[in-house]
C-alpha cells in the first residue's frame, strides 16, 4: 500500500471498557460521527457495541440511516438536523432524533402523522453553549408541545440533553452553570409531564473530569478512539485509554542532494549539508494538515524526524541526515507511541490544533485496514471508500493476513 490507516480494533473495544468503568451506573453511547471520527463507521460502530455500548449516536441523518441500512437495530440517536431533512426516513427506522426548537418539533411530528408512527424525540436544551438546542426562554413552549404529542401518541419524549462548551478546561465557570440550567431544563420538563428515559450531557472531556455529570448516559466520542481530549491533564494512557489508528506510508523514493538544495514549494527548507531525502507519499488531499509544513514528526529507519519544506496535495519530504534507507521504508506519522513514534496529538501540536482533527480528516484515499476485528481473532479489512459509512468495513479476503500480535 502506499499508505494505510490501521485501525485496532481491540484496543477502541477496551476503550469503551474504560470508559463505562468510569460510570458504571450509566448507559453509554459511543459517538460514530464523522465516520467514527476518520476509524470508519461500521467497523467500530459493531466493535463498540461488542464491548458492550448501548446507544449509538450520530451528526447526520445520513449517518444513522446507514448504520440501519447495515442491520444495525441498536438504539440510536441523530442530532443535526436542518429543515426538511429525512423525518419520516427516520421516524421509519426507529431512531431517536434530537428536537431543539418548533419549527423541527412541527416537522417531525408532521413526518409522525405521514407515517402513522410515534415518532422517538430527544428534547436538546441549550444550557450556554451557544450553538444547537432551546434557549431557556422557549423552552417552556417546546416542553409544552412535547407534552401535547405525547398525548396525541404522536411522539415519545425518550430524552433530554445537551452539551457542554468548556468541558476539557476543568474549572471554567461555564461548566457549573451550565449543570444548573441543565438540572433547570430537567425539572420543568418532568414538572409539565414527561418522563424522559435518559438525561445526557457529558462528552469525552466531562465524561474523565466531571463524574458528577453522568446522569442516565454518557456520550463519549473522541475518547472512544484513544484521544485524550484534555491533554493538558493527561495522556490517552494516563486515563487508560488506548489510540486507535496508526498512520503509515511507505517511502516512494530516496535521493542523495548537495547542499544549498531547495525543498518542496516555496524552498522554505533549505538543505544544510549534503543529505538524503526521503519522498512520503502523503499530503494535505490525504488529510496531513498544510499547517505543520517544516514541523510534523514522522518515524522513520527508527528515528524521529521533521518535514522538510511544505507538504504539498500529494506528498512531503523528510530530510534523512544522510542515512540511506531504500524506498519502501515505512514512515509512521501517528500511532500509540509504542515503537517511538509521534501521536495524533504531536501531530495537532505541530499544526496548532486538536488532535480530533489530525484523525477525522484523513481521507479516503487512504485505506483503512481493521486488525482485532473480532473477539478472539485477527482480521484484515479494507473499506474501499471509509468516508462513505455504507460501504466501510466491507471484507476483503483476497488481502493478506494481518500477523497476529
């Protein structure tokens, strides 16, 4: 392969272990936006249910609609919804779609009345973040014709939640007045009569800080997938949790150049003796972020090095100090860290951003290759497209085994 994304999962498995460790009296949904944030949706979408998740939740209803589409009948909540979207699709496959104002209130329970179902809502209170759900102010209407289609059987209110906006900064103010409105929202909707089964609002961050905060379901996403998401409190390992993807490439070239040579775009490395340079065939189209030109770490012939120059569409250059390697070397941008090699935080450091989007945006020219698929054994799988949730995960038997670990 020129390049492949190994995705453990054994290790996203344990994860979900550690993770409903740490609340034991709580369900757990395991987030699978973003096809599973860059993993593939499928694939760890069945692994994280083997290890014993009880809800799945996604951004699109697309998303959801494909976990269907794939015999999945596990509970399963949509969120962004954007009017005249998929309702009564929905409605159809039995997922719990997130309500977060009338106009998407009268929408579904139109989908509700087309389809001759009760249509499964999750009431979404905007408790200061800011961004999706009810203000406090018309919360009080939207509760109110909650209760209304409950009463008419057009709607059965299964939850209410909402999420955090300053969870991975422990201590900020924001996240106990946040707790207070949500506990607010909560009240008022079982003081005008419902009954909600779950009430939700810890994410990755709270769902490792703030154990006051788990009520009836915890929702962890990045986590899942081995990602600290408060790194400055701590590693994935130091919350025992264990990075899922590994992203390699394999050397597509080796050359010896003089010094003074220019390298990539813009000649923004110079090299500064004679050297050898080595050609990674991965770029900013593959997901390997622009931002960390002349900084990213890579491993390669066992030692840790910097790109050279700009990373292009396609491709980067590492200046190998002179030690000849044939092309078809592997260079590991990201893994565990096992084998020293750097991690997807490393990388976010080196782009000054989070390490949730060094893994989400690796794209689908990279294949994926599942290792630890199923309990007890080791198989390989190659998702011909990992962006579409349809196709990812499908077998490939023609591959050759993965070794077993």
């Amino acid at each position: 392969m020129r390049a492949r994304a190994e995705i453990d999962l054994g290790a996203l498995r344990a994860n979900v272990r550690a993770l409903r460790a740490r609340a034991p009296r709580a369900q757990l949904m395991a987030v699978v936006k973003a096809d599973a944030y860059g993993h593939g949706m499928l694939p760890c979408a069945r692994a994280a249910l083997e290890a014993g998740a009880d809800w799945l939740g996604t951004a699109t209803p697309q998303e959801a609609l494909a976990l269907r589409a794939a015999g999945i009948r596990t509970r399963l909540l949509c969120w962004l919804w954007t009017p005249g979207g998929p309702w009564r699709e929905a409605i159809e496959a039995d997922i719990d779609v997130s309500v977060g104002g009338m106009w998407a209130l009268d929408e579904v329970l139109d989908a509700a009345r087309a389809s001759g179902r009760t249509a499964r809502i999750q009431l979404k209170a905007d408790t200061g973040l800011g961004r999706g759900g009810c203000q406090p102010a018309d919360w009080p209407e939207l509760v109110g014709a909650a209760v209304a289609a409950e009463a008419e059987g057009l709607a059965d209110v299964t939850g209410i939640w909402s999420h955090f906006a300053c969870a991975d900064e422990p201590g900020h103010p924001s996240i106990a007045a946040q707790r207070d409105r949500f506990d607010e929202a909560i009240a008022y909707a079982e003081k005008a009569g419902l009954s909600p089964e779950v009430r939700h609002i810890a994410n990755s961050p709270a769902v490792l800080t703030l154990p006051e905060a788990q009520y009836d379901l915890i929702r962890p996403g990045v986590a899942l997938y081995g990602i600290s998401p408060v790194p400055q409190l701590g590693t994935a390992a130091d919350f025992g949790l264990r990075p899922v993807m590994t992203l390699s490439a394999r050397l597509g070239l080796v050359k010896h150049v003089p010094a003074g040579h220019g390298v990539s775009y813009g000649h923004h490395y110079v090299t500064p003796a004679e050297t050898t340079l080595g050609l990674v065939p991965l770029g900013y189209a593959d997901g390997v972020p622009r931002h960390a030109s002349n900084k990213g770490p890579v491993l390669i012939g066992g030692r840790l090095r910097r790109v050279a120059g700009r990373i292009a569409m396609d491709q980067f250059v590492v200046d190998l100090e002179g030690d000849e390697l044939l092309p078809g070397a592997e260079a590991v941008l990201f893994g565990p860290g096992d084998r020293g090699e750097p991690t997807a935080e490393d990388w976010a450091r080196a782009a000054d951003t989070i390490a949730y989007e060094i893994v989400t945006r690796i794209g689908s020219r990279v294949d994926r290759v599942y290792v630890n698929e199923g309990l007890g054994e080791m198989r390989d799988w190659v998702s011909s497209n990992p962006s579409d949730g349809q196709q990812s995960g499908r077998s490939r038997p023609d591959r050759q085994q993965p070794n077993r670990r």
